[in-house]
C-alpha cells in the first residue's frame, strides 16, 4: 500500500498573486477617490467648458474604476483564502505521509511474525500471536487513520478550491466584463476589416475578373464593417460620431464615384445627330439629372448609350535572364510597365473613351475621380485621427498612473479646492 500522496501547489506564489492584486485594488480605489474629487464641485472648480465636460466624465469613470477596485480586492481575498487552506492541506497530508511510513512496516513486521507464531510448533512461540495480532491492528488503525486524515485535507482543499473558483467566477457579472453580443459585434468589425484591407490589395491587380470580385468584396466587407461600428456607438457608446461620419463617407466614395463614371460614359449622340432643329437636339442632351439617373440604373435612361469600356491592360511577366548583373535592369523595366499599365487602366483609358465619344460628360469623369481621391483622403484622416486618440489614451492612462504611483494623491474627499485651465 503507498503512502498518500502529496497535494501539489505553491502557496507562496498564491498569496504573492493575492497580494499583486491587492495592491492594484488599492491603488484602483485611490484613482476612484482622485476621479470623483475632480467631478465633485465642491473640491475642484473649472475655468474652461472643457474642463466642466471633462469633470463630468470624470464621475461616470469613478463608479467604474471603484468597481474595478472591488473585484480586484475580492479576488484577492478569496485568493488569499484558497493560499491558507492549500497551506493547510500540504501540511496535513505530509503529516499523515510520515505516519503512514512509520506505521506501514511495523503492520507487516507485526503481521509476518503472527503468521510464524501461529505455525510454530512452540506452545511458547505460539503465545506470543494474541500479542502481535493486537500490535498489527494498532499498526493498522495508524495506517488508515493517516489516509482517512489525508483524504479529509484533499477533500477541504478541493472544497476551497471549488468556492475560490465560484467568487472569480461570479465577478465576470459585475457589469465590467464584455456581453457575448459586444463580442461578437466586435468581432465582426475586426474581420471586416481585415477582409476589406485584403480584398482592397488585390483590387490592385491588372486582371479584371480578379478586380471585380475584389472590389465587390471590398465593398461589402466595408459595409459590415460601418455597421458592426454603428451598432457599437449606438448600443454601447463605443466610438465617435465624426469617426463614424468620417468612415461612411469615406465607404460611401467608391460606389458614388462609380456611378458618377458610369453616368459620364452616358452618351445620347446619335439621337441628337438624327434632330432636324437646334431646339430638339439641345432638348436631347443629357443633364446632370439624366446622368444621375443612369448611375441609379433608372428605366427612363436605358435608352442611351455609353462610351465603350476600355479592355483592362495586362503585363506579363517575364523571366529574367540567367545573367544577375541584368537582373535590377529587369526589375526596373517591369515596375515602370505595371506602373504605365495601372495609370492607364485607372485613368488614360477613360478619359479618353469618354473624350473621344460624343454626348458624354468629361467633367463628371474627373467629379468622380475627385470623389475617389476625397474618399481616400478620408480614409487616411480617419485612420490618423483614430491612432491619435489611441495614443492620447495611453498617455493619459501612463501620466495618471504616474502620478499616482509617486505622488500619492490624497482621496477626493480630502482634496483641497483648486483650479484648473
């Protein structure tokens, strides 16, 4: 039979997580105390619309900072519980391991020398059995004592275990934890984004199937996206209104310049040449409106025609020679082909089947070409703009934990009264 066995797990490094977390509830409740102070008018006073409007805020993040603190400091507190009865616990089976090894060879000596005096042939040998029958017992009852203490201390220890695990885990419902719906919604918006950031590499390939199908997934990866950022402003505050302005103008750019294009490329050329007067052939040009409705596809403008649609430019690529001295000469001269190649398909091309046909709108070509260009600069705008909030953010949290660290700011209901610009 062996012995029992030991119970694993370092006490010390339980308690010293315990203690981490600890320390950083205090220092929590400190921030919460140091937030409401700035919020409470009592104590601070603004000089500045901004400052009120940042005291304002203030309060709302106090009530979550304090809550931050407590489920630190009951994490904690169950953590320091769980350390004690681990303690416990080791102590208790090591106890009962040196007892089960001490008594465990004295029940088989015991026990070994009964069988021989029972089967001895002395009557004086034969005596002496009752007495090691006794001592084997008692080795005996020593023996399952120690596993019966033992069990008992593995059986409090996953006890507290269990208990430790429910505390932690009922502190996910303390309102600070993420909804499955934000994570999802999240989640969303993460992979949205980064399908659209592929499909937008690709779109840059000179191969028109792939073009297309990049471009169409593009443009519904950055509708999923402007939505999953829409819900999460409406639903839980997260974000901004500009940013989001910023991001549906900016997802807005690409199909409203498509349109303008296909409304320039309209054309109404042969009916006008076919008017016998001035007055019907100036009635038959198309206008704005007209042309916007061939970007919508309306029936009314079904019966113009259009500009041809330049046939996409390809490079093939080809090899390098075996000399490696030609090789930067090659490189060279197949970036300035894809490069021609790219300028031409995005922007030669059309304009010159739009020039070059009568009746169509070279104006509302370059329009759309602006729009395009608008749409990009909005992008990069939003971008930089989210980046620097970001930013801002982390050097705000930095320079307030700083502060708290080594100045040690008294709680907000010991602040004096001061002024901020």
């Amino acid at each position: 039979m062996r012995a029992p066995a030991p119970v694993d797990g370092d006490p010390a490094t339980v308690r010293a997580l315990a203690g981490t977390l600890a320390g950083q509830g205090d220092w929590l409740g400190s921030l919460g105390g140091s937030l409401r102070g700035l919020a409470d008018p009592s104590l601070t006073t603004w000089d500045s619309a901004a400052g009120v409007a940042f005291g304002r805020r203030c309060a709302g993040v106090a009530g979550v900072v304090d809550r931050l603190s407590r489920r630190y400091a009951v994490a904690a507190r169950a953590l320091v519980a769980l350390a004690e009865s681990l303690a416990r616990a080791q102590a208790t089976v090591a106890a009962a391991q040196r007892a089960h090894e001490e008594a465990w060879p004295e029940f088989l000596a015991a026990g070994d020398a009964m069988a021989l005096a029972e089967s001895s042939d002395d009557p004086a040998v034969r005596s002496t059995a009752p007495r090691l029958r006794a001592r084997m017992a008692e080795a005996g009852q020593r023996v399952q004592a120690a596993e019966g203490r033992a069990s008992a201390a593995r059986e409090e220890f996953r006890a507290a275990d269990r208990r430790c695990a429910s505390v932690l885990a009922s502190l996910r419902d303390d309102g600070l934890s993420d909804s499955g719906w934000y994570d999802a919604v999240t989640t969303t918006r993460d992979v949205a984004g980064a399908v659209g950031s592929v499909a937008d590499t690709v779109a840059l390939l000179p191969v028109p199937p792939v073009r297309a199908g990049a471009e169409s997934v593009a443009a519904v990866a950055g509708g999923a996206g402007l939505a999953a950022d829409a819900a999460l402003l409406m639903v839980w505050g997260d974000g901004s209104w500009s940013s989001l302005a910023l991001g549906a103008a900016a997802s807005a750019a690409g199909p409203v310049a498509g349109g303008l294009k296909t409304g320039a490329r309209a054309t109404n050329a042969a009916a006008q040449a076919a008017a016998s007067t001035r007055v019907e052939r100036r009635s038959l040009r198309i206008g704005v409106g007209r042309r916007l409705a061939v970007a919508v596809g309306a029936p009314s403008a079904r019966a113009f025609g259009k500009a041809p649609t330049p046939v996409a430019r390809t490079v093939r690529w080809t090899a390098p020679s075996r000399h490696p001295g030609t090789w930067p000469r090659w490189a060279a001269e197949q970036a300035e082909l894809r490069t021609r190649a790219a300028v031409q398909n995005r922007w030669l091309d059309d304009w010159r089947a739009v020039t070059s046909t009568s009746g169509t709108s070279p104006r509302m070509l370059a329009t759309a070409w602006g729009v395009e260009a608008g749409g990009a600069a909005l992008d990069q705008v939003s971008s930089a703009r989210d980046a620097r909030a970001a930013a801002a953010s982390d050097r705000a949290v930095e320079e307030a934990g700083r502060r708290l660290t080594l100045g040690n700011p008294p709680h907000g209901a010991e602040q004096d009264v001061a002024r901020h610009r």
